[in-house]
C-alpha cells in the first residue's frame, strides 16, 4: 500500500497566503502478523515502527482497538497476515 502524505500549509506558516496541499513523499506502509517472531509488526519505509507480541493480541479485553498504533488495528491474529505493501519491510524479512 502507498501511502500519500500530504500538509496542508496555511496563512500561519508564512509560506503561502492561500491555503493548499503539497505532495511530500510517497511512503510504503504494511503489518504483518509475523509467525516468526510471533508479533504484529508495523513497518514503513523498510524500518520496524512499531510491534505488538501475538500473545497481547490474542487474549481478549486486553486493548480497546481505538488505543492501538495506527496500522496495528487490522482485526483478529492471522498466522501469515500481510495488509499493505511488502516492500515496506526490511529486505531481509521479505521473501
């Protein structure tokens, strides 16, 4: 999944007097429910960010989905599950 980040600059900023939105970069985003690690893994751009252990994700009532990390919140545990792009992972954990 590529991701478009945009920022909106405002009078505030003294960059421009109208508002708009500029392009800043296109990232790559993925989880993956790793069965290796046993973790749900938030990566971006080749680089961890975030993890949650499969054992936290897998007892009930432990986290309201509204408090996971942005990205984390892709349902139950699935052995194997990749939601976005699997490029957003470090080389060396694609296959």
């Amino acid at each position: 999944m590529v991701v478009d980040r945009r920022q909106i600059l405002d009078s505030d900023s003294g960059f421009h007097r109208r508002n708009f939105v500029r392009l800043e970069k296109l990232v790559m985003v993925c989880t993956y429910d790793n069965p290796t690690t046993m973790r749900r893994e938030c990566w971006q751009d080749g680089k961890l960010i975030y993890w949650y252990s499969a054992s936290l994700l897998l007892s009930k009532g432990m986290i309201p989905p509204r408090y996971f990390f942005l990205g984390a919140n892709i349902g139950p545990w699935k052995t194997g599950q990749l939601i976005g792009d699997r490029k957003a992972m470090d080389e060396r954990y694609q296959d």
